[in-house]
C-alpha cells in the first residue's frame, strides 16, 4: 500500500487502484479515461457496471435481471400528478432546495414513519436522486486525503462519490451468509483521518437490514470518532418477514451529525425521475444546499410537484408494497435455488446475491455474468463489482427481482434448464 503523502500527490498505485485497474480490463473497458486525458481522479474508476449489464441484456435480448429498476410503472397518481403539473406551468427552475409543498410532505412523512421532526425551510433539500445527495454531502465535507468509511459489499456509486470529493475510501465488509455488521472490525476502521461513514439499510446488495444493535454500535463510534454518518435509506419501505428499518438519525445523540438520505425512486416505481432528498440539521444541511445548488440548481420541477402528491398515498400502498414484494423475492429465491445457486435470505431490499460455485463454470463472477444473457438469456451482476477489497465476491452474481411475476417467471424458466 503506498504512504498517505503519495495518494494524496496522485503517485504510483495504492491497492484500490490496482483493484480498480483489474475491474477496468475485466469487462474489456474501451480505454482508461486517464490514458484517454482524463484527470487523474478517475484512474480510480471506471463506468458503471450494472448499467453496462442492461446495455449487455439488450444486446442479447436477454431478460434484465441486473439493474435495479422495476419493469412495472409509478401510482395512476404520480403519472396524473406529473401531467397536470406540466399543463400548468409547472416547468421552471424550481427554489434550489425544492418546491415547499414537496419538502412539507418529505418533513411530514419523516415525523410520521420515524419521529423525526425537520424544518422543510431549514433541514430538507430536494435532490436529483439519492445519487446527488450523497456526493452533494461528500463535496460539501470531505477534504482532501480525509477518509470514508464505507461498507462492502456496497452500492457502486459510493466510490466515485468520495473519490470525486477528494476522499480515500475505507472498506469494511459485510460477511455471508447473514451479513451482519462486525462492529470490532467496524472500530479498527476508525483513525484520526476518518471524517464519514456512508450506511445503507435496508442493504443492497445483500439483502440485510441493520438491526437496532448494529446501529447503535455505528453510532456510539460516530459519536466516539466525531464524524458524519451519511444514511442511505432508499429501501426503507421494502423489507419483509417483520424486518423493520431503523434510521440511524433516530438513536440519541445523532441527529445533529445524521445526513439521511432517501428516494423516490424505489418505493414508487419511478428510478428514471431522479428524484432524492437529504434531511439534516445545520450546519450540514447548509453545507450541503451550498454545493446542491451549483451542481444541479433543482430536481426536475413537474415530477417534484408530482411527488409531493405521490407522498399522500394512504398506508395501504406501503402495505401493497410490502405484499407484492414479498411475493416477488419468494419467487427470486425459489428461483435461484432451484437452480442451484446458493443465496442467504433477503430481509430487505429487492436484490439477492447468489453464489454459484455449485454450477459446472469454469471462470470468475466476471465471465460468469458476460456467459449468462449470452447463453441462457438472462442478464445479472457479477458480485466483485461490490467490493472494494481484492478477491470478494468472485463467485457471486447479483439478481434484482424488482420484476412482473412474469418477468420473473419467464427468467426461472430459462434458468432452469
Ligand atoms: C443503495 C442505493 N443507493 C442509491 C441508488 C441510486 O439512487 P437514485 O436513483 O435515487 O440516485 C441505488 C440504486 O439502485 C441504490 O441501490
């Protein structure tokens, strides 16, 4: 591993970068941006996997397992509030922090689920997706050569997030078959360097959902270390078996140092609205807007207008979700090891990674995940693209189930050869 003086001076290669270098090629990447030109920041990332894997499922006609988007539209409501919001001269740059009826709903909807009260004026800035949220925060508290602790297996644009911000990142994995968070192994993460945490809970892409226990544990070292915990929570409507989601801004003594950060995107079927928030208290919720407002200006105005209806949605649509998904993950995992992979329950989320060492495949999760569309048609994930840390997750996939029962149907039947 090179000296902390080197990375921050861009010299030589660190463990993430040769990690990095070996993802770059692993899908036959068409040039290294920074060969190409490109600044140096990006020598540690390359594009998006997952969404290569849809452009590879549309190149094979394959079924799309591989990217988390459902196949099924948003509420009659969301679509008729969009509409009549563009018929109305709703199509303008909105305030920067998003139209007030939509941050009243997004402040009433946190008191309601979680007892947490925010200021729509004061603590709630509307985002173009969780994405921007979240490297909104990093840019707005991350210094150069400070560190982020960050879980893996882990949503892959957290590294380019802290990397854009001027960060190092800090790996700290999440083990299987349960997942569950290694709070020793948590504190030896933590040095005099660490400036945040990202956590994701209802997890993706292993399915786990963050006890109380886990979360205290977090926050007691936030608290320990002084550091900023930046939630991401886009899966909190969608956990099953009587997992319920806990945000970790709601354990005492961290609200003033809790970003939470949610989406529309998944709970309403909307991922192409791109639509985010983030709830904080000051100073961070100003630290955050500052940079919010010269990255995007404002979410798109008709869909933010549209989300502020789509929040007074009566209990039972979050009682529905829950029902369908469950229907849907039973599928996946009926599907999965039927057809001899090995996956852990899913609590929460609409991912499952499964292994698959038991299959007569002579290769890693790479050529695995090219093979599948190519040859069965169905299009996954491979798992190493989650890890920051050499070596993990070479023999896993990951499936989205965020499907139809047909589409998952129709996927079953071509894996069960
Ligand atoms: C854990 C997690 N965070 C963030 C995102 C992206 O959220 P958005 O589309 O709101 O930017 C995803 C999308 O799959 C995700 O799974």
């Amino acid at each position: 591993m090179k000296r902390r003086e080197e990375v921050e001076a861009g010299q030589g290669s660190t463990a993430l970068d040769i990690l990095q270098g070996d993802k770059l090629s692993s899908f036959g990447m068409r040039f290294d941006p920074v060969q190409g030109g490109g600044a140096q920041r990006l020598h540690m990332i390359r594009e998006s996997f997952i969404r290569e894997m849809t452009r590879l499922a549309i190149t094979h006609q394959a079924i799309n397992l591989s990217q988390g988007f459902p196949d099924f539209d948003p509420p009659r409501a969301a679509i008729e509030a969009a509409h009549n919001a563009l018929e109305s001269g709703g199509n303008q740059y909105t305030i920067t922090w998003g139209t007030l009826p939509l941050r009243e709903a997004i402040a009433a909807k946190m008191e309601k689920w979680y007892d947490l009260r925010f200021d729509p004026n004061e603590h709630i800035t509307v985002t173009c997706g969780v994405t921007e949220a979240i490297l909104a925060t990093l840019m707005g508290i991350i210094n150069k050569g400070d560190e982020v602790i960050i879980i893996e297996p882990y949503h892959e644009g957290y590294l380019p997030a802290v990397v854009f911000a001027g960060g190092v990142p800090h790996f700290v994995p999440l083990e299987s078959p349960d997942y569950i968070l290694d709070l020793d192994r948590l504190r030896d993460a933590f040095n005099e360097r660490t400036k945040a945490i990202i956590i994701n809970t209802p997890h993706n892409p292993t399915g786990h959902v963050f006890t109380r226990q886990e979360m205290e544990g977090i926050a007691e070292l936030c608290m320990e270390f002084n550091i900023v915990a930046i939630t991401d929570e886009i899966y909190e409507h969608i956990t099953y078996d009587g997992h319920l989601h806990f945000p970790l801004a709601t354990v005492p003594g961290m609200a003033d140092r809790t970003v939470t950060i949610s989406g529309l995107g998944k709970t309403f079927a909307m991922t192409g609205w791109r639509l985010g928030y983030a709830c904080t208290l000051n100073p961070l919720s100003t630290i955050l807007r500052t940079v919010h407002d010269f990255m995007t200006i404002c979410a798109p105005a008709p869909l933010q207008a549209a989300c502020a209806a789509v929040l007074q949605l009566p209990d039972e649509y979050y009682a529905q979700l829950k029902t369908d998904y469950t229907q849907r993950r039973d599928k996946m995992m009926e599907i999965v090891r039927k057809a001899g992979f090995l996956a852990s329950p899913v609590q929460g989320s609409y991912y499952v990674m499964a292994d698959f060492s038991n299959w007569d495949f002579d290769g890693d999760d790479y050529s695995f995940a090219r093979w599948l569309p190519a040859n069965l048609g169905v299009a996954v994930v491979p798992g190493s693209c989650f890890y920051g840390t050499k070596g993990m997750g070479k023999k896993t996939v990951r499936f989205a189930f965020a499907k139809k029962m047909e589409t998952l149907e129709a996927a079953g039947a071509r894996l069960w050869r």
